[in-house]
C-alpha cells in the first residue's frame, strides 16, 4: 500500500521539519516527505530539506491577500496528493479556505501545554507567568490560533534560573521526540476527532 504522503510547511529554521524528516528516514515515521513548503524565500530550514532529497517550494505571501496565497498552497498540495500537512514554525495564520481543504488533516507544534500561553513568544509567556510546568502540544489546527483539538503533549518542568533561552531549549528536545510519536498518531488506523478530543480507537 502508498504511505500516506505529508508536507512540511516552515518559515525559518526547521529544526521540527528535521525531525519528521529523520523519523521517516529512520523508519520511525510511516509516511513519505511529499514536499516542504515555505513562505520565505532565504528559510534556513529548506536547504535542509534539499540535501535530504525532498521537493521544496518557496511561495511567498508579500503582496498577497491571505486567502490568495493559501490557495496556491492548497491547489501545490492537492497535485501532489498530500495527506497530512504539517505546519513547523510557519509563521501564518491560515485563511478559512486552507483550514476547511483540509479539515484535521493540518497539524501544528507549538512551545506551551495549550490552552496555555498561545501565539508568540509561548517560553517568556510561561516564565512571565511564573508557571513550574509548561511543555510543548501538537494539535490539529482550526480557524483560530493555537486553537485547535490536541494530538499529544509533553510537560517540561521549569527550573530555577531558567532563561528564555534555556527554557526554550529544553522545550524543543521535547518537540523533536514528540512531533513525529504525533504524526504516527493521526496517520494510524482508528484516529478520529470529536469535538474537542482526538482518540486512537472509538469504543464500540
Ligand atoms: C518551535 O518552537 C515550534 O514549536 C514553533 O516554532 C518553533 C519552530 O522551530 N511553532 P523550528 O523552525 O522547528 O526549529
């Protein structure tokens, strides 16, 4: 049978779109790299992803109304049959459209156990705040930010003396282990969402 095929949105970095990339190398993740997708032109992330041999694409939305820009993406990602997308540090909020193409079937990381700490700068929120315990989720993405139902978290304590910089990458060790456990989730046979909850097997 095909692996389900997946792409990787980003603009920056990519140290997350490394890890996807390396647990399907690895054997880890069951699915094939279909391409990684960024919005900035110069994102560190997809030379990366050249050198590993996935297709990348470079679709800038500067003077570009949202939704006309998302509409590129999701008729890149219908041709090559995507699946899945997942969203790596790509620094945009998606149009309605792009959220109803692919209804659970677009997943995003973020540095905070959600509902906690959304948007930017999540690792100073919590350290502002003075939470012991914040972490990292992946969910499913919906039409409002960091909103979405949530495939899996992990907590990652807060030390004293942590900076932002410390925090942060702590957090990240843990996004790199569980972004691709999260991906293998949706992708398994018996994943659903309803309502607010994912499952991995609907009770009979
Ligand atoms: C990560 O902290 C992720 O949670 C957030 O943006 C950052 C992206 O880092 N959404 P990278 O580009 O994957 O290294």
């Amino acid at each position: 049978m095909a692996k389900p095929r997946i792409a990787i949105m980003i603009s920056g970095r990519g140290s997350n779109m490394a890890a996807l990339l390396d647990a399907i190398r690895e054997g880890r993740l069951d699915a094939e790299a279909g391409v990684v997708i960024s919005n900035i032109e110069d994102a560190a992330g997809l030379t990366r992803a050249r050198q590993q041999g996935v297709e990348t694409l470079v679709i800038s939305h500067k003077s570009r109304a949202r939704e006309e820009h998302d509409r590129e993406i999701v008729a890149e990602l219908s041709r090559r049959g995507v699946s899945l997308v997942c969203l790596a540090g790509y620094m945009r909020l998606l149009s309605p459209h792009f959220v109803r193409s692919f209804e659970n079937r677009i997943l995003n990381i973020h540095p905070s156990l959600l509902p906690a700490f959304p948007g930017i700068d999540a690792q100073r929120q919590a350290l502002e705040h003075g939470v012991k315990i914040t972490g990292c989720t992946v969910h499913i993405v919906d039409e409002q930010l960091d909103h979405g139902p949530i495939v899996m978290q992990r907590a990652v304590e807060v030390l004293e003396g942590d900076t932002v910089e410390s925090l942060t990458s702590r957090i990240l060790e843990q996004e790199h282990q569980i972004y691709p456990l999260a991906v293998s989730r949706v992708l398994s046979e018996g994943f659903g969402v309803e309502g607010r909850r994912t499952f991995s097997e609907r009770e009979s």
